[in-house]
C-alpha cells in the first residue's frame, strides 16, 4: 500500500531482461515493496546506491514503458501519516498527455484515458499518476486534468511531461470495490 507521495526522482540505470536498477538513496530492503512510477515492484537486489526490481512480463503489457527517470515511493508503513490517498500500484491504464496549461505557479494537465479509468473518475476526486496522488480538477467523456503545483512539478517527472508523452493510471480503489458492491 502507497499513498502517491513521491519519495525520491530516480535515474534508471538500467533495464535488461526484464531486470529494472535504479539509482536510490532510498533505503528499503530486500523484499520490500517500492512504487516505481506507480508500479508496485518488490526490491530483489540492494547495492550501494541502487535497487533492482524484476519486473514481470504482465506488468510490461499494462504499464507505459519505463523513462530515463523515474518516481518511487517506498511502502507505507504503520503509523506513517496518509498525505496523499490509499493507492494499490496496480496500473489500471496508460493515458496520453493532451495539453500542459500554465496555471500561475502551476501547471494544468490535461490527459487523455481509456474509458475503463475514466468511468471511476469523479472531478475533485483522487487519480493515481505515474505514482503520483492528485485531485482531478476536470472530466471529460475522454479525459480528465490534474492541477500540478510547483512542489509536484519539482519533486516529480511531472514536471518534465509534455503533449504525447504517456502515463501510469491508478484510479482509486474505493470506486472500484463500490461499483463491486452495487453489482451485487
């Protein structure tokens, strides 16, 4: 379980095999959990400086491939405060960068997704991108926008994202397990 805070922009050092080593001064254990790009991967090598995932070939068909940098998370842990919204790193969809709006400080991101993210999508509500927790601030019938403040723009990739680029979808698992219930 992640919150969408982002800990650390990490440069990929390599990616072979399916084999994914960044360069971290975080410091999780083998075996640990850590949000990479909102992926949810498990730390299989530690070594001074870096961390290495596998990384499996379902994860490759669901997930936008992987950039030269990337967000990572390590896993909450009990106690830790929520800052931002229960996130699973299960990727639900890959969307498409539509228009990067100055907004102030701030930056509007317009992006486009596959309709099976858009219909858990409410505005003011919480989305998952690559890793990062945000509210949406617009809905469309192909798109949503999330407002990025100068924070998130430093902190994370976001703040490199242009028009075309492609993006990690994590919608919030509440919706999901709601729409489950009302099925019944």
């Amino acid at each position: 379980m992640f919150t969408g805070i982002v800990r650390e922009r990490a440069k990929v050092a390599s990616f072979d095999r399916g084999r994914l080593v960044v360069e971290s001064s975080l410091d999780p254990t083998i075996g640990d959990s850590v949000a990479v790009d909102g992926v949810c991967l498990t730390v299989a090598e530690r070594t001074n400086g870096s961390l290495a995932f596998d990384v499996m070939p379902e994860t490759l068909q669901r997930a936008k491939p992987f950039g030269a940098v990337v967000n990572l998370e390590t896993a909450l842990r009990a106690g830790d405060p929520l800052g931002g919204h229960y996130v699973q790193g299960h990727v639900d969809g890959v969307g498409r960068v539509r228009a990067v709006d100055p907004d102030g400080d701030s930056r509007r991101v317009t992006i486009e997704a596959p309709i099976d993210v858009l219909r858990y999508c409410v505005e003011k509500g919480s989305i998952t991108v690559d890793g990062v927790s945000l509210t949406i601030t617009a809905l469309t019938d192909d798109s949503f926008a999330v407002a990025l403040v100068r924070h998130t723009l430093e902190a994370t990739t976001l703040g490199s994202v242009e028009p075309g680029d492609e993006l990690n979808l994590e919608v919030d698992v509440l919706a999901k397990y709601v729409e489950r219930l009302a099925a019944r």
